[in-house]
C-alpha cells in the first residue's frame, strides 16, 4: 500500500507553462518520515520552500516499505507507535529553477543526521491540464 500526500498549494504567477511535448526537468528527493527541519517535517519544509520559490509543482509520496544505504528496512505497520517510512518530495519546473532550488536546499540536507538521495532527471510532459481555482 503506497499512501500519497498531497499539497494543495496556491499556483504561483512565476511559474512557466507545460505545454503538451514540452521538457520539464524532475527533482526527485529521498528521506525519511521522521526527518526534522527545526520542529517540522523536512518534507513540509522542503513543498514549502518550492512554493516560495515558484517552482510549478510538488507532490510527497510516503512509501509503505523501503530501505537505504544502511540497508534498515522501514515499513509502515499499523501497530507501531513511531512510523518511520519512506518519503520521496517530487518537484518539477524548469531546470534553471530546479538547479537553482537544490542549491538553496543543498545546506539543510547536507546538515541531516542520516542520509538522503537526490535526483534530477529531464522528462516528457505528454499531459497537463491545470485545475480550476475556486
């Protein structure tokens, strides 16, 4: 079971257009659940930080099982007090603007207590269709 959080975020006027076979570029990051900026979630920190700084998109997916380079398996079971999962921020916009988002982050990151990945990758937008504000 892969559980997804998603964060309503109010679009950005700095934010480009994606356009059916344009490129975007993905920034994919690996953390855990219980990982910490000051007395919040990183996870929170880091959709937070992509708003303000006008990136086009942000999901969080929370994994149900998984491990890292110290190759601990963490898993989401229902009886466990502390739930330490898994956790991938997805954040897409142009790669000028992604660049320039992950050196902003780069020192929070480099500051964590145990370990982390990050990811950039080019991708297709085959389909994007922007909601209606209410």
């Amino acid at each position: 079971m892969v559980l997804q959080l998603f964060f309503l975020v109010e679009p950005s006027s700095k934010s480009f257009e994606m356009d059916k076979n344009s490129s975007a570029t993905l920034l994919r990051i690996f953390i855990s659940s219980s990982d910490k900026d000051g007395h919040q979630p990183l996870y929170e920190s880091l959709v937070f930080k992509a708003r303000d700084a006008g990136l086009s998109g942000a999901t969080v997916l929370r994994g149900s099982l998984g491990y890292g380079a110290s190759s601990v398996i963490h898993s989401y079971k229902f009886w466990e007090v502390t739930e330490k999962v898994p956790v991938v921020i997805e954040i897409i916009d142009q790669k000028e603007k992604i660049d320039a988002f992950f050196e902003s982050v780069r020192p929070m990151l480099e500051k964590m207590r145990y370990g982390c990945l990050v990811l950039r990758e080019e991708v297709d937008v085959l389909f994007h269709k922007t909601g209606i504000r209410k």
